[in-house]
C-alpha cells in the first residue's frame, strides 16, 4: 500500500498539467492515473474492476498479481509521448 501511494505521488507530480503546460495531452494522462489510483488503492474497485474487465475476482486470471502491479507502478518511466 506504501508502495502504491509513493509511486502514485511520483508520478503524479511528473505528469501533473502544470508541470507540462505545452502538452494537449497532459490533463487526460493525469486523469487516467488518478483514476487507476483510485481503483488500485481501494480493495472493493479493485474487486469490482477485476469482475468487469477479466470477469474474476482480484488477483486471479491473466497472471494477475496485486504485488507485480504494484511493483510495476513503482518501476514506471513515463517516456513523454
């Protein structure tokens, strides 16, 4: 869960629109990873979200892996596209 927020607050201070005013893209990538935020830092979304997108529960299906996820989070270089 430490891991989550750390990662979330990284990344939210780099892809923040106003750290990248000259980007038309910035606001909707900021968006999606508060959104992913909000579903990976609550247990029930991330339940609900598991059921609707690999019609499973969470952490099962596809290799599905709450500690990967999060290990993945924490590792992500945005590479500015």
């Amino acid at each position: 869960e430490q891991e989550l927020k750390k990662a979330y607050k990284r990344l939210a201070v780099k892809l923040h629109p106003d750290k990248n005013p000259n980007d038309p893209n910035a606001q909707a990538r900021f968006a999606e990873l508060s959104e992913a935020f909000s579903v990976l830092s609550d247990p029930a979304k991330r339940e609900e979200y598991a059921k609707e997108t690999l019609g499973c529960g969470a952490d099962a299906g596809w290799g599905w892996n709450a500690e990967a996820a999060k290990r993945n989070a924490a590792n992500y270089q945005w590479d500015g596209d």
